[in-house]
C-alpha cells in the first residue's frame, strides 16, 4: 500500500514522526544526506548512518545539544552508548537551532569550559523529578489541625498542567465576572491561576469545601477568588466574611460591594531585635526603631549575636548595641539580651507619677505653620526642601491636618472640581494641595518650583493639576526653567559639552535650521534638530578626538570614511545630517568649501509589505475601546498615518456632512466617510461625553489623561498602538491598505486624490502593486 501525500509516518533516519510527502525521510534528513554521504557506525549510538565531520549521525549531534550531553563532548573515557529512541522526540525541536559540535580534544583552558560546567552540575546530582506538590488526598477526611501553606508563583507553576476538580464550574463565572465588571483579560488571567490554586489546595485538604480561612495563603486576588467559590458552592464561608486585601481600597476592587475591614495584626516579635509589639500597631513585623535604623545603617553580620542580615553600627545590631560598655568592662559571658516591649509613639520611658487632686491639661491643639500675608515681598528666595515636612505628615491623612478657613474652602473647591470631571488620582491632587496650604497658607502665591520639588519626593503626590488649579486662581508664580523646551535644553547641554570651538561652528549650524541665519528658511523644530544632533555627535567627537580643531578642517575622505562602515538606514541619516551641517556653513560663509557636497545619500529601496490576512481577521472585534476601533477604521480603511491621528481636531469631523478633515501644515486633506466609520465616529463622541463631560480639549482623540488636562495636549502615539495585536503596526496597516488600492486600479492619480499623499509614494506603491509597468523598454 502506498503512502499517500501529507499523511504522518516515521522518518526513517531520525525517527521522528512527521509529514511526509512522497518522501522516506524528514526535510532535515534529506538535506543532511546530499551533505555528508559517507556512511558509517556512529561511535554514540552505534547505528549505521551518515555521518559528519565529527563521525557523527545527525540525531546524535543534536540530542547532545538538547540532552547536554557533557560525557560524549568531553571524550571522557567510558561513555556509554546512548540509545537512539529517546531522543526522537526532541530531534524537531533543536533541529533548527543546532550549532556545530564543539568537542574538547585538548588541554586548553577555553576548550569545553561551558561542557565541563555542565557535567559538574551534572554530577552534583541535581534531582531529575520535581518534587510532589498539593497532592489530593482523600475526600471527605477531616484534618485533625490545619498548617499554612506557603503559596508562590512556581507553586502556581507546578500545577499548571494537572485536572482539578471544580475547574468547569468556575471557569463560566470567572467570564461573567469580567464581563459584569467590565475587567481586563489580564485580570480573567490572573484570577484564574489563583483560582485553580485554591481547587488545588481544596484537594489536598480533602474536604468538599474549602475553608475560607485557607484563603488567607494565596499569593493574590484573594477577594476576588472568595467570590468565584461561593458562586459555584465550593467554599465554607466564616461567620464573619474576611478581608485579603492589605489596604481599603473599594474603588481599585469594582467586585467587592461592601469590603469587610481589616483585623488588626496580634501581638508579634521583631524580625530583627525580637521585642514584643502590641496588637493594636498596624505596623509589619518590624518594629519602628529598627525600621529606621535600618535606613540609617547597612546590614551585615552582628559580631555579638552571630546573626546576619541586620543592619550594624559599629560592628553590632539595635539590639546589640546598647551592651557595648557592658562587653567593654568584662568579658562576655552571655551573648543573650534583655527581651523589650515596643511602647507606643511617643513614650520614652515609665510612666511619671502626677497629682491627683490637680486635673490633667488639655493638650495644645495643632497649629498650622506660619503664614506669610498675600501681597509680602520677601527679602530673599530659597528653595525649600521638603524632606522634613512630609516626614513630619507621612503618618497623617490628608483630612486630618488643621487648615485655616481660606485653605480650607481652596481645598474644598479643587476636590469638588476632580470630582465632577472624573479625573484618576484624585487623592494624589488633593493631598498635595492639603500639604502646601497647610505649610504655606492659603494667602501666599505659591512658587511653582515648590509645587514641583513637593511631588518629586513622594510617588503619591501630584504637581501638574494642583498648577493647572493655583494658575487659574492667580496663586501661582511660574518658573521659566519648568516651561523650557525639553529637546532645546537637551541641545544646550549637547553644545557645551563639544570640545572649543566646535560648538560655536555647529551653533551655527543649529541657527540655520531655526531659520535665523542670513536668509529666511522653514523653520525645523528642537526635535528634529536633537534627530540630527543626535546622529551627527559621535562622528564630531570622533573627529575631535583626532586632534581636529576646526569643522574648516575636515576634507572630502574624511567625510566619506565617517559613513563608509555604515549600511542601510544609519548611513542615511549620518549622510543626511553631514551634508545639512556643511552646507549650513557654506551659506553662512564659515567654511569655504562643502566637502559633502557629493556625498551619495542613496534613496529608499523599501517595496511595501502586505498584512497577512490571519492577522487582518478579527483586528475589530479585538479592540476593547470605542477610541481602538474609530484608530483602526481610519488607519485600515483610510490609510490615515499615525501622526496625523494625533492632530484631528474635533471641529474637523462633521457627522452631518460625513466628512473628516486632515491637517497637513498648510494643507488640508477631506475624507468622505462610509456608513461603518460614520458609526464608529459616532460612537465614540457619544462616549467621550458621557465619559468626560467636563473636557475641554480640542482635539478628537482623548485619553484618560489628556481629556481634563487644561494645557490641552495630543495623546501620545502607543496609545493608538494600544489595542493592535502583536507585530501589527499603524503604519504597516496604512501601507497594505494603500498597496491593496494600488493592486486594484493601479491609478497612481486614484491613489494621491483618495489618501492624500505625494506623486513619488503614489508611484511607489504602483511600483510594487504592478512591477511590470515599471520596466524599462528598450530603444
């Protein structure tokens, strides 16, 4: 009976089961038989085959890659032979990353160091099975007592490949959950590995439902799991419903309704000095002394106690040091200390007796910090650190500070406005705005360096919408230093560090570009200046290094060996920003000949690419987000580029005329929208006013944080990128959409009056759409 064609059969060289198509042997063993005929016993398998350089048959060579086999590469005496059918299997996956067999046959000292690495760890008898974890036992036993377990990512890990019971009633309320919530598929992920581990520990307990308390032992989403089992029966709640969550925090968790508060923690030990902490303190299990003296001292071994890892002064830890005059008088007999309790904050020592006949003084209350009065010139300006202030509130809310009446309606105002628009992190805005008026009153004009320095401490602090806030109020004075162009700094600081008289040469070069030199040009931005600058720098201090003084000095051949060990895009650019830069000096008359005048530049050999069609299918219903789909529609359908996204304004969709207007500098390019991305447009004004009623930015595309920002900024282009799948660009779907357009008519007029772009990209994609209209004919 003959085989017929594709079906799946034994090679009969390798062994491994593939398709074959009309064929005995696999595509690797083929291709290795027309290189290597000679035929032989392999020394390692002892099978009759063809061999290579080394003697070896081609499963050999590569089950030594895949096994590590460190014996056979180091022609240690007394190998054993090794059997061909265990290694079948991983032929396929090593057959394409497979390196040539690098076997030690000298003393060397680089020969086989990474074999003889391997055949140590080898011999140090590194166990081959994993070790056994969560094994069921037997249903229905009741344990006499119950151990914590410690649960970790590799125990997740462990049972990623195993059948737990109770896994299909919980995977359909793990999808309702994320869908009732509006979650992501990270959370659905997440969720499910700790869910799985819960049914996995319900297994190894035995029991039918799993205790609640047993929760407390996930890594993770311990709420989240809490409610999974319940939906499905398989949970034994407590009387009281428990809290995983370390901190309170309802907002983050949609899914809890009403989140049960945190136990305080039970009376425990310090890690470090073993004193006794009372269970009221909400602290970890280090006590608040040697919390800070961990900051203040580097760890190491206590030369009294022998413990390591405790923070040391003087050769000795917290609990060691105070024994220093002790040890210092006699020798040490006992290396033991007195056990302490931790007292609250505040109390140093015994309580001192009092009167009793006299009553107990109020305690003063606390005062905000002194305020200046509005309108106070100060003498002199200092910048403030703000290190001891937030250490003096870093354990106080933000409601419990005193403000004055003034501060306190300012605070109030700005909480009021980010709630009625909706902003994220409010309680950052507010707390920071709480500290400033709190420190420096509600009276004083706020410096806006203040506000800056005050957010850089503390990652829970924010500075930009408290300035936004105060501007608009007249409470605040503004640094010029903060508005500074970001590229154009980076080109001062770019310029002061080239050696002499450099700088002022590619000063001028950076004056041209900004149209300020002897004649009137288009102005080129920081940013692509700092492109140019960026390229151009390390052939300048090349250049510099070789005892090169002036740019007057440079000729044709070093301009040509300055580009000629670079290839593709980068010699390009390089070869681009040299002729820009010299010919900027020709015309401002500081070099008298342009040594790049003829510097080849080349020109774009790119043909464009089509998107496979599998990624294509489905890219719309993968987008989550109303903003995602209205990208994907103009970018797929359009043909719209990415940086063009950013600049849309929303007066420039009209829905009634069903046209959307490109801005291109001067230009102005009109799509006329279909009926699908009329919808889709529709769609997504109608949920940027629901979501964000009160924004007032321009621009079409908004995000989270750019819809309340009052400076009225673009998105950034990853946000665009955000819900395309992996290896799918923006500008890879522009160009298949173009080349597809092009495919069809073939109009390279079609193609420039539809998506607005230049004769030369239109004939370009012609170009690649229909090759055989661009052959030249013969005269």
């Amino acid at each position: 009976m003959t085989n017929e064609q594709g079906s799946p059969r034994s090679c009969e060289m390798c062994g491994l089961w593939t398709v074959l198509h009309w064929s005995r042997t696999c595509t690797g063993c083929t291709a290795w038989r027309k290189k290597y005929r000679e035929r032989g016993a392999c020394p390692r398998c002892r099978h009759e085959a063809h061999l290579n350089t080394d003697g070896l048959c081609k499963p050999c060579l590569y089950a030594i890659r895949a096994e590590d086999d460190a014996e056979w590469a180091l022609a240690l005496p007394g190998a054993r032979p090794r059997d061909l059918q265990l290694l079948v299997g991983l032929v396929r996956d090593y057959a394409n990353t497979a390196r040539p067999l690098a076997r030690g046959t000298g003393g060397g000292r680089r020969v086989g160091e990474e074999w003889r690495r391997k055949l140590k760890v080898q011999r140090e008898g590194v166990p081959t099975e994993p070790p056994a974890v969560l094994e069921p036992e037997t249903w229905g036993q009741i344990p006499l007592f119950t151990v914590p377990r410690t649960l970790t990512q590799a125990t997740v890990s462990a049972i990623v490949g195993r059948t737990v019971s109770g896994w299909e009633q919980a995977r359909p309320v793990l999808v309702e959950m994320a869908a009732e919530h509006g979650l992501s598929a990270g959370w659905h992920f997440k969720v499910a590995e700790m869910v799985r581990l819960a049914l996995a520990v319900r297994e190894a307990e035995g029991s039918r439902l799993l205790p609640e308390a047993l929760l407390r032992d996930l890594p993770t989403n311990g709420d989240a799991v809490r409610l999974v089992l319940l939906r499905i029966g398989l949970l034994a709640p407590a009387p009281e419903p428990l809290r995983f969550s370390r901190t309170d925090q309802p907002a983050r968790t949609p899914y809890i309704t009403a989140p049960a508060p945190i136990t305080p923690r039970g009376p425990r030990q310090c890690r470090d000095c073993h004193a006794w902490i009372p269970g009221d303190q909400r602290a970890g299990f280090r006590c608040d002394p040697c919390r800070h003296w961990r900051e203040l001292h580097p760890a190491g071994r206590c030369e009294r106690c022998g413990t390591d890892g405790l923070a040391l002064r003087d050769g000795r830890c917290r609990g060691c040091h105070p024994y220093r005059l002790l040890d210092a008088a006699r020798p040490r007999t006992s290396r033991a200390t007195q056990l302490v309790i931790v007292l609250p904050t505040g109390v140093g020592g015994p309580v001192l007796p009092f009167a009793v006949d006299k009553p107990l003084a109020e305690p003063e209350p606390e005062v905000p910090a002194w305020h200046v009065s509005r309108g106070q010139q100060a003498l002199f300006t200092a910048r403030r650190d703000w290190s001891p202030v937030l250490a003096r509130l870093r354990r106080r809310a933000a409601e419990e500070l005193p403000l004055t009446e003034a501060a306190g309606q300012l605070v109030e105002e700005f909480a009021q406005r980010r709630r009625d628009g909706r902003s994220p992190d409010n309680r950052k805005s507010i707390r920071t705005l709480t500290t400033l008026v709190y420190w420096l009153g509600a009276d004083l004009v706020i410096s806006e360096r203040d506000v800056h320095d005050l957010a850089q401490l503390d990652r829970n602090l924010a500075a930009k919408p408290v300035c936004q806030f105060l501007r608009a109020r007249g409470l605040l004075r503004d640094d010029p230093e903060l508005h500074q162009d970001a590229d154009e700094a980076w080109t001062e600081t770019l310029l002061a560090s080239l050696p002499e008289t450099l700088p002022s040469e590619v000063r001028t070069w950076v004056t041209v570009l900004r149209s300020q030199g002897r004649r009137e040009d288009e102005p080129r931005s920081y940013d692509g200046i700092r492109r140019y600058l960026t390229v151009v720098q390390p052939t300048l201090a090349a250049w510099a290094a070789a005892g090169v003084a002036t740019l007057r000095e440079i000729t044709h051949d070093q301009v040509e060996k300055a580009v000629e060990g670079l290839t593709g895009h980068g010699r390009r650019q390089l070869a681009i920003a040299l002729r820009s830069l010299f010919r900027a000096l020709k015309r401002e008359k500081v070099i008298f000949r342009d040594p790049a005048r003829n510097l080849p530049v080349g020109d774009l050999k790119g043909v464009p690419q089509s998107v496979p069609s599998d990624q294509l299918a489905g890219l719309l219903d993968q987008a989550k987000t109303p903003l995602g789909r209205l990208v994907i529609a103009l970018v797929a359908v359009h043909a719209v580029p990415g940086t063009d996204l950013r600049t849309i304004l929303t007066t420039d969709l009209r829905l009634a005329r069903g046209t959307l207007e490109i801005r291109r500098g001067l230009l102005r390019h009109t799509l006329y929208l279909e009926e699908f991305t009329h919808r889709l447009a529709s769609e997504w004004l109608t949920y940027r006013h629901r979501r964000w009623p009160a924004s007032t930015n321009p621009h079409l595309l908004v995000s989270q944080k750019t819809a309340l920002d009052t400076d009225q900024p673009a998105v950034s282009i990853g946000l665009l990128r955000l819900d395309l799948p992996k290896g799918v660009t923006l500008d890879c779907l522009r160009q298949d959409r173009i080349l597809n357009e092009a495919f069809e008519t073939g109009d390279p007029l079609r193609l420039m009056r539809l998506f607005g772009i230049t004769e030369q990209t239109a004939m370009r994609y012609v170009g690649a759409a229909h090759p055989e209209r661009t052959a030249k004919l013969p005269k």
